[in-house]
C-alpha cells in the first residue's frame, strides 16, 4: 500500500469544511487548519463550548447544513481521515518547486507564539474574506463596531454589544446583523443602507433564478417588521457622537447621485453602531505563493484550481458570494484536488449541481455587487481631520496631501509617505478608504506574513541548502 | 496632438537620487523637469532603507563622496529634518571574536586617515551604548557621522520642495538625439520635453534608459529583504551590525550574506536589513533570507527573539559592476549625464550625487575628481558583469 496523498485545507469556514470532507471522502488524507477553536468561519461562527449556549441554532439559519457538515467532520476525524488543527493561524506558505510539497507555516495557540509546520502534496485555500469599513467623523469612538465585528460577538460569545443599536454601511450582510440582533434583545433604532435595495429588483434576470433568495429576503423582511426595525434606505451616517463614547449618530438621506440631500440630517441616539461596507477576500498566502488574482479575489479556474499547481482556492477568498456559494465552490474543489492527487483527470459531471448552484449564485452576487457599492461621494465627505488609519492615526488630511502635491500615486506610495497601512492590521482596515481618498484603484495589498511571526519563530525555521 | 514642453534640465526618476539632482539643479539656476513613469518614491527608494553610512566603506572615491553627502544632508535636515526623518544618531559596528575585532579596527584605522571619526569600544564598554545588546562581545567602532533618513519622504520632500516641475505617471519611451549625437530632449507617452541636458537617475532601470539613448550603462538589479518589527519604544539607539557586513558589501559573491543592520525608527518599528542576492528581478519570498536576517538580529539583540515582525519587503539595488555608481557626463551622447548605478548607498550618498550633477550641469569644477564615476568606464575595462 502506497501512502494517501496529503491535503492541506487553509480555513474551516463553509468552503474549507465542503472541501476537506469531498477530499476525505475519496482517498485524500486532510488537515484542515484554523485560526479559530471550532469549525465554522464566518457564517457557522460557534460559541465556546464552555458557554453552554442551549440553543445557538436560534442564531443560525441552514442549521440542518451545518449540521451535516459537522457531524461528517467528526466521522472523518475519528476514522483519522481528517486531522483538525484548531488554533493554528497560519502566517505564510511555501512551495520549493512546482512539483513538490506545499509547506504550510502557522503559529499555535492564543498568543500566536510557537511555529507550526504542516507539509502536504496540495493545498486548498479557504481564507474567507475581511469587512470593509468606511471612515467618517466619529468612526473610531468605542462602541463603534464593525457588523460582522457585532455578530461574530453575538455568536462565538453570546454577548450583546450593546443595548440601542444602529445598523449602517451597505451590503446584504447588515439584515442577518440586524434581524440578529434584534431577536438576541437589543433594540435596533435602525438600520441605515446607502444603497437602494429596490433596485435588486429591477435585475430581474438575476434573480428570477434565485427564489430562494427571494424568499430569504423576505424572511429578512418580515422579521425587521416584527422587531420593529426601522430601514432606512438611500441614508448614509454622517457622523457618529460622542464623549468618550458613543452616545448618537447623524445620518441623512441621499440623492440618486450619491450627494446629502439638504435639511435630511437627523440625530439617532445610541450606544452601538454596526458598520459595515461588504466584504473583501482574504488573498495574503494566495498571493505570496505567486497565485494571479483578478481584482481582489484569487483567480481560479472552473475546478476551483489557481495558476499555481497544487493550489487549490474556494469561498469568499476567490470572490465574496455568500456562504452557499462557498459551499458549492469548496466541495468542487475538494473532488477536484482529489482527482488530481490520485493523478486522474475529474469529470465535472460528477459535480454538476454544484456547478449549477455556482453559477446561480456567481450571478446574484454579481447583481449585489453592482448595487450595494458605496455611495459615490463618500470620500469627499470625509473631514480632512478624520482619522483613516487607526494603527498609525494617518488622517484623511495627510492622505490627500501625499497623493496631492507629494506625488503618491498608488496604495504602496500613499503608504510609504503616510505610513497608512503599516500597523497591526497591515493595511487590511484603511486599505479600501485610503484608496478612495488618494483616488487610486484598490490593489490587494503584498503581505508576505498573513500574521505577525515572531523573530525567534522565523530565526528557528529550518535552513536550506 | 502631443504637447512639446521646454525647459533646462530633464531628471528622469523620481527616486531619492533623482530628486537630490533637481534640487541641486533648481538651485543653480536650472529649469528642471522631474519625470517618472510611476509615483515619486516608487522605485527602491520605497523598498530599501535609510541607513547613511559613513562606517561601511573602505577609503577610496566611495567615501569621499559619502563624507560630502553626510555634510549635505546635515544641511538639507536643517529645513527639513523632521519631515524626512532625520536622526544623526550614529552607528555601533560590532565584533564577537578578537580577530573580527581586530580587522575592524585596522579598517577604522584606515578610515580615520580618510577622515572618518571612528571611536573603539571596549567589549565592556558597549553596554553603555548599547544597554540591550548581547553580551560578551569581543569590542567595536562607534562611528558618530552614521545617520538616518525615512528614505521615501526624503525623495517626496525634497522632489516638492526642489521646484522643479514634477512628472509622475509619466514614462521616457525615448532619448532625443540630432543626427550629430546630441541629445536635445526625451520622448514620453505623453509628448516630447525638450532640453539640452537629459540626467538618468533611472536607479536599477538606468541601464535601460542608456540603452534608449544608444550608449551601454551595464546596471544590475541585487536583491535585498529587510524585516519590519511591531512598534516599540526606543529599544536600539544606534545602527548596529556586526562587522561581517563590511566584507560582503565588496564581495563579489552570488551567494546570500546575511549581515543585518539593526536600528530603531522614529516611527517605533525596528528595521532589519537587508540581504544581498543576485537573483534578478525575483520578488518572491525568499524565507531563508528572513530567516537570516531574525537569527543574525536575534544575535545581537536577544530580546528580538519575542518581537514580532509585521512585514517584510525586498527591493533591488542597482549595482555597477565595480560596485560604483555612474556620476557624470557621457561623453558617448554629448547632453547625457548619468546619476545611478548606488547599490546599496543611493540613499546616503544621494546629496552629494546631486551637487556634483548640478556642477557638472553648470560647467563648475566638480567638488570631487568625477573620474572613478565615469559612465563610459565598462566600455573599456572589460568589467562587464553580463
Ligand atoms: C456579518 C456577516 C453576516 C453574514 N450573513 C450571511 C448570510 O446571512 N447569508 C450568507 O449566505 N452569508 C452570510 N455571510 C457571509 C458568509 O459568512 C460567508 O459567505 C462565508 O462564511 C464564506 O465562507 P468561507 O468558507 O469562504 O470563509 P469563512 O467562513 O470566512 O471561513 C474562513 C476561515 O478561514 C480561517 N482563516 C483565514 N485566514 C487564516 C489564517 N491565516 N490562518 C488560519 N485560519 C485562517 C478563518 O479563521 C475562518 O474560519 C455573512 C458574513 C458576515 C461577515
Ligand atoms: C533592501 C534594501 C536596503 C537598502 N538600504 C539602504 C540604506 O540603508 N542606505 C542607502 O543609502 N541605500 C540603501 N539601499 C539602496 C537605495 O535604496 C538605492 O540605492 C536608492 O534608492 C537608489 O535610488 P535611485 O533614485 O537611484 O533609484 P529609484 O528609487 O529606483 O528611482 C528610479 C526611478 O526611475 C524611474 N524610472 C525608471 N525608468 C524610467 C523611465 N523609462 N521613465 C520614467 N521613469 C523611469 C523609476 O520608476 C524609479 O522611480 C537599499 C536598497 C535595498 C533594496
């Protein structure tokens, strides 16, 4: 008997987990690393056992999914077809030559404090994505939280934010957080979209193949009615305010082209704002392993395969989409992987419902995309004043005088000549705002270490020849 | 219709050394141009890092013209210090063995002849400079002239301040020459500009843009990493780095040296650096080379070892074959004059780079003898590295 051939699965979200069972399930030996203490990503986010939460079903939707997801994952490590590392944020990835093993570098633990190394013939990239979060005056006082920030509170931790809260941004992710939070006990004063959502329905073409989604929609509906969630469309938040804390919000309404319509401002009190701006993949170790990205997004072909051989990706890292997507996208390119590591070529007629589903949902989530962008003069409106990046405190101000007369023309320029970007988060944060107010394009910023390592992790990695 | 511009002088890049010979020429009363394909500051100057070193170079034409650059950039700190980061905080080169100890200070020796202040320390006494270094090293050389820019505001100040015209987004497709040779001008993909004098501070692409002026300029990229720690408190006070480092600048070796210079920054990171290989234009992680660059800092300074580094970057030096830049006119295109070629140094000796440039533009003597910089040396000497 020869050895199985070896996977490494990068993410435990809905493509991570859809794509290590398909591989377990043929003959691939899987292990399935993450950051977080449980299997779940974003969208099946678990609270600590230790919680004893009775019935976190009441926060998910699709239970029965996960479910099923988890109950295979458990069958699969017990038989020792899939090895599960929890806590293992991986900071980097490494292939020698085309040919040979993929290295997988990670840190163990809560503190992030001791190197990992997982070898394997193939790796599936299955990193989800990261919220994007517009500046405005006031953004950075406490009690102003992120909206995916507000729910993964919700869900890992069985806590509510805050008492009063207002949802605002854009994107279809603000009605989960919203009906979320409302059922969980907080008062929603409201929820705040920049966006018009009617205009979903005038692509029709989209969405006459999503009746589901309708009906998703819907239910959204209809639950903000029973809570009494009040929806304010085509409205953006001014400012936030505040002494020391959150203490109220400005928003006003906008016109078709995205400008404040006079005399339309009012005073929302409240000890939360949730914000968020839609989502944006994760493409850090795609990108240092030398993986071409289209966008943002890692660019994969129709069997979830980058142009670096034996790297797979799936979900949001290749395209945000929503977690259905991410499940089709991740059990494709698990069979995939599997084929190709028992040196067979697939038939996708094997996975031709998932291919279905896929381009169902690649289309809706082309048509979300297009209405759900950020109100056009949302960089103007930004103070000169107000910070943009919170590690370093750049603000707007120094942004446009850096891009202005001091001649940076892209994200690494604005950077170097504000330092915008080059704290903790590395840019992950300030990225889409500094480029909307140096008016260069969003580039997937070059970050080699997908986590901070430390020197004595690095100093002890193995030499080579 | 493509718009035809005239001035004196077109600089092309807007990198450190480039917005050096503007401000220079700017203040010789030359009408300048600055021009780069890409942002100010994009090129190395943004991927390197901004040691002006006095304490790495043997005597010889390369110290000379550090030791003018150093004086210049004392100068030029006056107005613009804190924009640009300056802190003359001098370097510590240190030896862990009493033989790398004892070559070091015949190098000190040598360049104290040069004018260097150069001051031993006794192994005992390093703490005192050094309170965080690791013990038990043999001794070392405190070289007080050591001094430190942040390289891309440097380049973006100095650019803005200089007045001279600035052309970002903007890229030399062409050299104009009359039928004689001469050069009047560049093509761009934005029209012509005339001028009777055209400066290729290009960086590590100068030997392409001798190359569109027809003459043979033989740069070469040299890869360096540099590490990038989280914020912390003044830790490292002066520039540190063992005495390995000295060797390998002049090595001619493909193979990676690693011989990290440690420093503190205003900014609260502390900067690694860099690698030296000979790889192209490979940007790809090398990880044996951070992993070099941590265990070498990890040496001196142990409590590194918990420290976390947030990034790494690389860039590419550009480097002559005989490991001098090209200052000067070229006498094979009558009008050309070259600025590039500065390795692993551009930043530091980018100052006196331009007062020489803005001379040799003005037809002043030059401050220093322009003969070991000469552009045309490779055609004659067989040092062609290609
Ligand atoms: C607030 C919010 C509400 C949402 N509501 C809905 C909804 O109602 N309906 C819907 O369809 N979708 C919703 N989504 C989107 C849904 O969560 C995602 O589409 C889905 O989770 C994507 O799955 P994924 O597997 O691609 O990524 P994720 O679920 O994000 O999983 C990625 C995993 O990778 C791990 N990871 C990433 N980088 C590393 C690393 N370097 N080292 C180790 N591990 C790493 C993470 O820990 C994470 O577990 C919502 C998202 C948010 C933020
Ligand atoms: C890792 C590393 C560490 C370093 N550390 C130090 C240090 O501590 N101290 C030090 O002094 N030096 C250091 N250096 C070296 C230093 O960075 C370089 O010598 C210096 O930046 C060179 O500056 P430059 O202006 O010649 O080139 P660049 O900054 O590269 O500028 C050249 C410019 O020319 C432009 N250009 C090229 N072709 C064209 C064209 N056809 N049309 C228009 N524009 C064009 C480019 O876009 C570029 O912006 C380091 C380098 C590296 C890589």
């Amino acid at each position: 008997m020869t050895e199985p051939p070896r996977l490494t699965v990068v993410g435990a979200g809905p493509a991570g987990l859809a794509g290590a069972l398909a591989a377990a399930a043929r003959g691939v030996r899987v292990t399935l690393v993450d950051a977080a203490e449980q299997a779940g990503g974003q969208f099946y986010r678990q609270p600590a056992p230790a919680l004893g939460a009775r019935r976190p079903q009441a926060l998910h939707h699709q239970w029965r999914t996960w479910e099923r997801l988890r109950d295979a994952l458990a069958r699969h490590r017990a038989a020792g077809r899939i090895t599960h590392l929890t806590d293992h944020h991986v900071w980097c990835l490494e292939r020698e030559s085309d040919a040979g093993p993929v290295t997988v570098h990670a840190l163990r633990g809560p503190a992030q404090e001791v190197g990992v190394t997982v070898r394997a013939d193939a790796v599936l990239l299955a990193t989800g994505g990261y919220e994007r979060v517009l500046p405005f005056p006031g953004w950075t006082l406490p009690g102003v939280v992120t909206a995916g920030g507000a729910q993964a509170m919700l869900k890992g931790g069985l806590v509510l934010p805050g008492r009063t809260v207002v949802v605002a941004g854009t994107g279809p992710l603000l009605l989960p957080v919203a009906t979320g939070l409302a059922a969980a006990g907080a008062r929603v004063a409201a929820l705040v979209e920049s966006a018009d959502p009617a205009a979903l329905l005038r692509r029709a073409p989209a969405l006459a193949a999503q009746p589901g989604k309708l009906a998703e929609g819907a239910g959204y509906a209809a639950r903000l009615l029973r809570h009494g969630v009040r929806t304010l469309a085509r409205h953006t938040v001014v400012a936030a305010h505040g002494t020391g804390r959150l203490e109220a919000v400005t928003v006003a309404a906008l016109d078709r082209d995205g400008r404040l319509r006079p005399g339309s401002a009012r005073r929302i009190p409240c000890d939360t704002l949730a914000v968020g701006h839609g989502m944006l993949p994760h493409t850090d170790l795609a990108e240092t392993l030398g993986c071409t990205l289209s966008g943002t997004a890692v660019r994969v072909d129709a069997e979830q395969r980058t142009d670096v051989p034996g790297v797979w990706a799936a979900g949001e890292a290749t395209g945000v989409g929503g977690a259905a997507l991410a499940l089709a996208e991740g059990h494709i390119a698990g069979r995939s992987a599997a084929a190709r590591l028992h040196g067979t070529t697939p038939d996708p007629g094997r996975w031709a419902a998932a291919d279905r589903a896929r381009t169902r949902l690649r289309e809706f989530a082309t048509a979300l995309d297009d209405v759900y962008a950020p109100p056009a003069g949302w960089a103007d409106r930004v103070p000169d004043g107000t910070v943009v990046c919170r590690c370093e405190e750049v603000t707007a101000g120094q942004v446009r005088d850096a891009a202005g007369t001091l001649g940076a023309g892209d994200l690494r320029t604005v950077k170097l000549l504000t330092r915008a970007g080059m704290g903790w988060c590395q840019g992950r944060m300030c990225g889409p705002a500094v480029a909307g107010l140096a008016g260069c394009p969003l580039t997937a910023g070059r970050r080699p270490f997908a986590r901070p390592v430390p020197l004595g992790v690095l100093a002890a990695l193995p030499e080579k020849e | 219709m493509t718009k035809r511009l005239t001035c004196d002088v077109v600089v092309v890049g807007a990198g450190m050394v480039g917005a050096a010979c503007a401000w220079y020429a700017v203040r010789a009363g030359l009408d300048v141009r600055l021009v780069d394909r890409g942002p100010v500051s994009g090129g190395t100057t943004g991927a390197g890092e901004g040691n002006l070193l006095v304490s790495d170079k043997e005597p010889g034409p390369e110290l000379e013209l550090a030791l003018l650059s150093a004086r210049l950039w004392a100068e030029l700190a006056r107005e613009h210090g804190a924009a640009i980061e300056y802190e003359p905080k001098g370097g510590l080169v240190v030896a862990s063995t009493a033989p790398a100890l004892d070559a070091l200070r015949d190098f000190a020796a040598g360049q104290r002849d040069a004018g260097v202040t150069a001051v031993p320390v006794d192994g005992g006494r390093l703490a005192e400079l050094e309170p965080r270094l690791a013990p038990g090293m043999a001794g070392g050389v405190h070289y007080p002239q050591d001094a430190q820019v942040m390289p891309a505001l440097a380049a973006a100040h100095l650019a803005r301040a200089s007045g001279a015209a600035l052309h970002p987004g903007q890229a030399v497709t062409g050299v104009l020459r009359t039928a004689d040779g001469t050069v009047y001008g560049v093509r761009t993909d934005r029209g012509e500009i005339h001028a009777p004098a055209v400066v290729n501070a290009a960086g590590t692409w100068g030997g392409d843009l001798a190359a569109l002026a027809g003459v043979r300029l033989p740069v070469l990229p040299r890869r360096g990493f540099v590490l990038v720690t989280e914020p912390l408190p003044r830790m490292v006070r002066h520039k540190v780095y063992a005495a390995d480092y000295v060797a390998d600048v002049a090595s001619d070796s493909a193979a990676l040296r690693s011989s990290p210079v440690v420093e503190g920054t205003a900014a609260g990171p502390v900067l690694i650096g860099a690698t030296r290989e000979r790889v192209g234009f490979d940007r790809s992680l090398s990880l044996d080379a951070v992993r070099a660059l941590a265990a070498g800092a990890v040496g001196l300074f142990p409590f590194l070892e918990r420290v976390r580094a947030l990034r790494t970057y690389a860039g590419f030096r550009p480097y002559l074959p005989d490991h001098l830049p090209a200052i000067g006119p070229d006498p094979r295109a009558p009008g050309l004059f070259h600025a590039c070629g500065h390795e692993g140094a551009g930043i530091g000796l980018a100052p006196g780079t331009g007062r020489l440039i803005a001379q040799a533009l003005t037809g002043k003597a030059p401050e220093l003898d322009l003969t070991p910089f000469r552009p045309e040396r490779f055609d004659t000497d067989g040092g062609d590295a290609r």
